[in-house]
C-alpha cells in the first residue's frame, strides 16, 4: 500500500527527448552517498541495476514546494518508493540490484528510508554532480533543482534501457518489471515510453530510427 494518494486530474510528463542519449553510455564515474553510508559509484556496480531517479519525497513537517501538483512528473515520490518496496522481491528474483536517486540530502533521504521501510539504498546527489555530468534532465521550484523522474537499466555500469517519462509514478515499479521480463526474453535494449493514461502503464518501444 502507498502512503499518499494520488489525484486523478495530475498533469501528464510529454517526453521532451531529454534522455535520448542515455542508451548506450556509462554512468560518470561520481562517488554517491547512500542512505546505508556507502559511497557508491554506480559505473563499478557490476551486474543488472535498476536506478529510479526521482525529483524528492516529501518531508515530514514540511509543505510541498509551490504548485507542486500542477507540476508534470513531479508529484508522487513517496507512493513511488512504496510500489518500489512492495515490488522489491521481484526485481531480486530477476537478479537485479535496485537504488533509488535523488538531489535530496542524505539526512532527508535517510528518514524517508526508514520512514517507508525502504529494502533498498537511496543515493543523494545532492550537488548534482551526477546529474550535470550525465546531463539529466532537471526543474527549478522554489530554488531548488530537483532531477527529472527516470527509469534507467543499467548493465555492469552501462545503460541498458530507459523509461522516460514516468507516469503514474506509482506504477513505475510494475513498468520496469515489465521491461526487465522482456529484456530476459528478448535480449534487445533501447527505450520505453509510457500509455499516457494513470493505471495503464504499458511499456510501447521507441521505432527504430531509420
């Protein structure tokens, strides 16, 4: 179960091409502070990941950043780590390591972790030294520059696929378990976009480009 409802009428992400250089690139070497006080470099991280990049959870005793609603893709981190959570077996059973990634500090990426009882690390960069280098997508509210929601596969530090843009946040963990079944199956990489509509999110692959 998630913690926080979602309304209906949330305004749908359009797929700006931000992330089509993804596939195929190596994670910048960028040491990242985990909620479990590692310092990881997810280049080095060998094997099948699964990275979820999302703009920031909420903070307890603390109001949402202005407009944050009407802003597409930003609304619904926590249910996001939640359905992450619930779903988190799976994506073990499908031999994948999961993290999650924001530019919230380490301190409030800690309490949310242990407030939702996340299995799985979450990596602050907060400085967006990660996110500059690998030229993420990001928006500005209230002063704050917060990282664009993304799904990024990742094999032996390389990105395998992408899912941009994500929506409903709260199915992201289904759509990318859905992508990793099809992978195993396929063996092909690449792109994935999302049926724009709460409920149904089916992986479509991006055309071939001729």
């Amino acid at each position: 179960m998630t913690s926080e409802h979602l309304p209906d009428d949330l305004p749908v992400p359009v797929d700006d091409g931000a992330t089509d250089h993804l596939v195929g690139t190596t994670v910048p070497p960028v040491g990242l502070t985990a909620t479990t006080g590692e310092v990881l470099s997810l280049d080095r991280v060998s094997g099948r990941t699964v990275l979820f990049v999302y703009p920031r959870t909420g903070i307890s005793g603390q109001p949402s950043p202005t407009g944050w609603d009407a802003i597409p893709g930003a609304r619904g981190c926590t249910p996001q780590n939640c359905a992450i959570r619930d779903a988190y077996e799976h994506f073990t059973a499908l031999g994948a390591r999961v993290f999650g990634l924001s530019s919230q500090s380490t301190a409030d990426q800690l309490e949310a972790a242990q407030r939702l009882h996340l299995p799985y690390p979450l990596l602050s960069d907060s400085d967006l030294t990660l996110a500059t280098a690998w030229q993420l997508p990001t928006f500005s509210v209230d002063g704050l520059t917060l990282i664009r929601r993304i799904t990024i596969f990742l094999m032996n530090g390389a990105v395998d696929g992408v899912i941009y843009p994500v929506f409903p946040p709260d199915g992201s963990a289904e759509t990318a378990l859905s992508w990793l079944r099809a992978r195993l199956v396929s063996g092909s990489s690449g792109r994935a976009k999302i049926w724009p509509r709460r409920g149904l999110p089916h992986p479509i692959p991006r055309p071939p480009v001729r």
